[in-house]
C-alpha cells in the first residue's frame, strides 16, 4: 500500500528532477551561445535545485528511491528526463573547458601584448635581463 506521504515524497522528487532538467538545459544554452547574462541567471537556480535535493529526505539517494517507486509508464518518461540531463551536464562540463582555455589564451596574448609595449623595440625599457649600463 502507498502512503500518502510517499505520494508526495514522489511528486516532489519528480518536480526537482524536472527543475534540475531545465536548468541545465538553460546552462547549456547559455554556454552554447555566450550568452555570460543568462549563465549568471541560471546559475543561482540550478544551485537552488542542488540544495533542495540535497535537503530532500535522503538526499540524492532519497530522490532516487522516491522515483524506483513511480510505476513504469511514468518511469519511463523520468528516464528520458534523466539522460537529458545527463547529456545538458556532459555538454556543459564540455563548453567550461573550451571556455577557460579560451581565457587563458587570451590572458597569455594579453600578457605578451603588455611585454612588447613595455620592453619592445619602441619602449624606453630595455627588457628584463638586459644590462642598463656597460661597466656592470
């Protein structure tokens, strides 16, 4: 027999999984298209939806065995929620590292930028290591 406390533990673990399913759709779009103004919206979402499954009885762990006892037609359709998002997670994950080798590509050009206009051929500074005076 189902309780109805079980019923409830169901809907609302089904209602994070949906929460957690569209905001890392929104994540994944908003790295897609560097789009940094919708990142810095859904990213507070999507830790709200981390901390209430955390809260969740159980935890992640809760939230798993509240969704075993959904019967198979609706199950089904959680499955289908659950690869999305692990594909939405994976991509991201992905989109991250692309980004930050691309900030640190464009720190790397930066610094050597600031090297030529302070040590280059048409600066005032000899470059470091070069010696300033001829009796050292």
């Amino acid at each position: 027999m189902v309780s109805v406390n079980d019923n409830a533990n169901q809907r609302t673990a089904t209602s994070l999984l949906g929460d957690l399913t569209l905001a890392l759709a929104k994540q994944r779009q908003a790295l897609t298209m560097n789009d940094w103004k919708s990142l810095a919206d859904v990213i507070p979402r999507l830790q709200d939806v981390v901390s209430a499954i955390s809260h969740f009885p159980g935890g992640v762990n809760g939230v798993r065995e509240a969704l075993r006892s959904i019967e198979p037609e609706a199950r089904r359709e959680l499955d289908g929620l659950l690869e999305a998002a692990a594909v939405d997670r994976r991509a991201s994950t992905e989109l991250i590292k692309i980004n930050l080798q691309r900030f640190y590509a464009l720190k790397s050009i930066y610094a050597v930028s600031q090297f030529q206009d302070t040590y280059g051929q048409e600066a005032s500074s000899p470059p470091p290591g070069m010696r300033v005076s001829t009796r050292v």
